[in-house]
C-alpha cells in the first residue's frame, strides 16, 4: 500500500522558501533524526515482526480470516509438595461447591479432546511473541498435591487421559491469564509504534514531495526559459516574416503601379493613335469625295458637252440631208446652253411647268425603290403638244419610267413657240437628267 502524495500550491511552496522555513530545517531534521533512533531502539532481534512486541500495521492484519490454529506439545507439570498451600487450599476446597454450583452444565468440558484447543490456540496478536506457559490457577494446586503424582507417561497419553479432578479444577482455569496481558500490552505499545511508523513515512514523504517539488520546479523553470526561447525565437521569425511580407507588398505595389503606369501609357498612345487614324480616314474620306464631286461635275460637264456635240452634228447632218428626207424642221437641246436663245428659253420655260406644278406625287412611292438617276429625251411641236417620250438611261425601276411618262403626258400642252423659234423649228428635243428626293429635279 502506497501513501498518498499530498498536492501543495505554488503560494505554499514560494512560503515554504521564505526565511522562516529555512529556519524551520534544523529543527526538521533533529526530528527526522529522533524518529529514525527511535525506531532503531524499538526494532527486536527475534519474533516474526519487526519494531516493539505485538507492532503491526494495520493493512498487514488478517481481519477477515481465523487465526492460524498451532498446537504445541508440553509435558504435564507436577507441582511440589508444600505444606503452605496445602493450609491455603483448605478453604479453596471449601468454596468449590460454590464455585462448582453454577458451573455443571459446562462440565462436559472437562475431557482432554475438547480442553485441548482451550490450552494450545492462541490468537493472533500474540503470534509474534513465544508461547508462555499454562499458568495454573492457586485453586488447581491443592487437589493435584493431595493426589498421588502419576506415572510419566508419552505424550500424547498426557493429552488424552486426564483425571476428573483435573478436569473439574482445569475448567475455570481454562483462559490463559498472561495472553489478555500480553495482547494489552500488545494494544498498549501498537499505536505508539504505529503513530512512529506514520511519522516516518510522513517524514519520508515530506522529503520526497520536498524532493519532486524541487525537481518539478527545477523543470517548470527549464520548460518557462525554454517556452521564453522558443517564444522570442517565434517573435523574430514574426518579425522577419513581417518585414519580408512588408517588402514584398511595396515591390508588389510598385509594379502594380509601374503596370498601372504602362497602361495608361499604351492605352494613351492607343488612343492617339486611333484618333490620327479616324483623322487620317476622315481627310481621305473628305478627299475621295471631294475627288468624287470633281469627278461628277467633271462628268456632268462632259455629258453636256458631249449632248452640245451631238446637237450641232445632228443640226448638220439635218441641214445637209434632202428635203424630202424629213419634212419636219427638228431641233435639239442635249444641254442647258446652246446658240440659239430662244431655244434655251423655251427649254427653261418647258422644264420649270414640270418641276413647279404638283407632279411628284405621281412618282412618290416609286421613287422610294433604289434606282438611277434617268436621262429622258421629250419631243415637244410648235404647237406645245408632246410627240414622243424616250429614254436614253432607264432607271431600272418600270414604275419610275412609266411615272415620267405620264408626268410629261399630264402636262401638255406646253406653251407654243415663239414666233423666231416656230419660224426655224417644227418640233424641239429636249433632253434632261430626272433626280427625285422632295420634288422633281430636271438637270
């Protein structure tokens, strides 16, 4: 069985540090010294135990078993004759009916069978001591010096042959007088020895808490400056950790900007670029159309010089063709300038009736289709009525070219010749460029 190890706080520890327990050791240490003679002096050199007579602890106590049952052979003792307590035993003898008198039922106990563990068993407090002696009680002497002394005889007869006598006188002796004494004696000196014994082992187990304490906090202060090493050795890397992190964002924010920077920079020359390239299309739009209204007038003018030419060589080619080819004087304007004024005039005058008057509805919804600009040649008489419609460029629209020619149709007749105009023309041509958006426009 192992004691307890009592459990101490650190405040009772730092108090047992303090200059009133360093004066308290040597007074610990004479008791220490005094328990240790003690249980020297108390140690016996025979018996089955150690310390004083009848010392046991309690957890080496059988408690729950029977005493061990010895049995020990002992010749029969023969008193001597005396006279003296022969005179003593007179009135001894006297006082046995007395004596007896209460006592028959347990006269059965008599025989040597029954007496016998009476005499031999002994208990277990005094197990450690040797076996003492019956003692015989004075009453028992005066009956065994009357009668004749008996043959010695073996041993085991003097257990099992017994006088009745004996046996009468034997009965009240049967409890052994010393064994009360000796297990008294044994009570008497057990909590002595045993309080000793838990002095010493609350001695030794002060020392070794003292001890386990001291190693304990020996350790506890190993492991604190271990725990502060590791501590600052964790704070410096935390710190080196930190100031790399630190480091490491700045760069990331300077290329962040660096990058930022370089963006801006490229999506600037971007943009100039694409504004010098919408600057560039524009001019070259602007050229090409200024190179396109060139042309067109270019065109135009080529047009009517070339309907100028073509008038001329029919007025010729008329002039010198028999009389009896065409009966009817015909003259042409491809244009809108020619020789003649009065037949400038009288075009001007022909084309401002179809432009003037309410002649776009007719075409309004087939003008909407895609189609080309016309070129119409309209044969007028001297009279004002229309002789012909013809197209020199169709619009590619049937609905347009069929407009015109009701348009033209619609509005005869025309003014009559003048009569410096009826006097060398029977019949004009008139040819012109018919463009739609919100009117009629005849070029």
């Amino acid at each position: 069985m192992s004691v307890a190890e009592p459990e101490i706080s650190p405040q009772a520890l730092a108090q047992s540090r303090r200059p009133g327990a360093e004066r308290k050791r040597p007074a610990l240490a004479l008791l220490l010294s005094l328990l240790v003679h003690a249980l020297l002096l108390s140690l016996t050199l025979g018996g089955q135990g150690l310390g004083l007579p009848g010392l046991a602890l309690p957890w080496q106590e059988r408690r729950a078993e029977a005493p061990e049952l010895r049995v020990r052979l002992v010749p029969p003792r023969v008193a001597a004759e005396q006279p003296a307590p022969q005179a003593r035993v007179e009135p001894t003898v006297a006082d046995a009916p007395a004596l007896m008198a209460p006592t028959p039922p347990v006269a059965p106990v008599a025989p040597a069978p029954s007496a016998l563990p009476s005499v031999t068993s002994t208990s277990s407090a005094a197990a450690p001591t040797t076996a003492a002696p019956p003692v015989a009680s004075p009453r028992a002497e005066a009956p065994v010096d009357a009668a004749p002394p008996p043959a010695p005889e073996p041993a085991a007869v003097a257990i099992a042959v017994t006088r009745s006598e004996e046996a009468k006188w034997a009965v009240p002796a049967a409890p052994a007088v010393p064994t009360p004494a000796i297990a008294a004696a044994s009570s008497a000196s057990t909590p002595q020895a045993d309080k000793a014994l838990l002095q010493e082992a609350a001695a030794q187990a002060e020392l070794e808490r003292v001890r386990r304490e001291a190693q304990r906090e020996a350790q506890l202060q190993a492991e604190k400056l271990e725990a502060a090493r590791l501590e600052a050795e964790r704070q410096a890397s935390i710190r080196q950790e930190a100031a790399r992190q630190e480091i490491a964002r700045q760069e990331t924010a300077r290329q962040e900007a660096a990058r930022k920077e370089a963006a801006r920079q490229e999506a600037a020359r971007q943009d100039a670029i694409r504004r010098e390239a919408a600057r560039v299309e524009a001019a070259r739009l602007e050229a090409a159309q200024a190179v396109e209204a060139r042309e067109a007038r270019l065109r135009a003018i080529g047009r009517q010089l070339d309907e100028e030419a073509a008038r001329r060589d029919a007025a010729t080619a008329a002039a010198r063709q028999s009389p009896t080819v065409s009966s009817a004087r015909r003259g042409r304007l491809f244009g809108r300038s020619d020789a003649n004024a009065e037949l400038v005039q009288y075009a001007e005058t022909w084309s401002r009736k179809i432009q003037l008057n309410m002649t776009f509805d007719m075409v309004r919804e087939a003008a909407r289709q895609p189609h080309t600009d016309p070129v119409v040649t309209v044969a007028v008489r001297s009279d004002g009525s229309v002789e012909s419609v013809s197209f020199v460029r169709s619009s590619g629209v049937p609905a347009i070219d069929e407009a015109i020619r009701r348009i033209v149709h619609s509005q005869a007749n025309y003014p009559p010749f003048q009569p410096a105009l009826a006097r060398e023309y029977d019949v004009v041509e008139i040819r012109r460029t018919w463009q739609f958006d919100m009117a009629i426009r005849l070029y």
